[in-house]
C-alpha cells in the first residue's frame, strides 16, 4: 500500500508538469504579438524584434546610406539589433516573472 500511495503522488507532479507546459507553451504564443523597438544613429537605424527575440522589421534611413562608409551603417544595424535582442529579453523575463512568479534574468526560451 505504501508503494501505492507515491503512485499518486507522482501523478499528480506528472500532471502539475503537463499543466505548466502547456501554460508556457501559450504564454510563448503570446510573446510571438508582443514587440519592442531600437534604434541607433538617433533614429537612423530602427529595428523591431518580438518576444521570441526573432527581428521582425529593419529600416534605415536613407541619409545614412553611404557607399564610402559601409562599415558604419554595419555597425548602425547592428548596435540596433543587438539592443532590439536585449529589449526583447527583458521583455521575456518581466512577463515571465509576472505570469509564472519567476525572477530568471536572461532566461531562453
């Protein structure tokens, strides 16, 4: 009988697993809606970038574009991207904090 009663036990941490990954599954649903946006070259660069840290749009103004300085509109778009990939995952882990009552910074989904 005692072997039994762990039985129970484990089915309903089985079952607590199951509810939170399908919790987590819709809550990275959601995140995929969720954007945020970042900039370099005061507004010359903008990038946007969702929840799933995935880059969803880049625009570059036009006076920025200069075929004898191609190596600073690089660095443009990607001090842009890079701070778009940070705000989303900060983003993340606020979110996650708030829905799941985690504290995990960084944290990759």
């Amino acid at each position: 009988m005692k072997g039994m009663k762990g039985m129970g036990n484990m089915g309903n941490i089985m079952k607590q697993a199951q509810k939170l990954q399908s919790q987590m599954a819709q809550f990275q649903e959601k995140l995929a809606d969720e954007t945020v946006e970042a900039s370099a070259g005061g507004g010359m660069v903008n990038v946007v970038a969702n929840g799933k840290q995935e880059i969803m749009s880049i625009k570059i103004e036009k006076e920025v574009v200069d075929p004898e300085d191609v190596e600073m509109l690089e660095d443009l778009v990607l001090a842009a991207v890079n701070e778009a990939l940070s705000k989303s995952q900060e983003m993340v882990s606020e979110k996650m904090g708030k829905q799941f009552n985690m504290n995990i910074p960084g944290l990759p989904l």
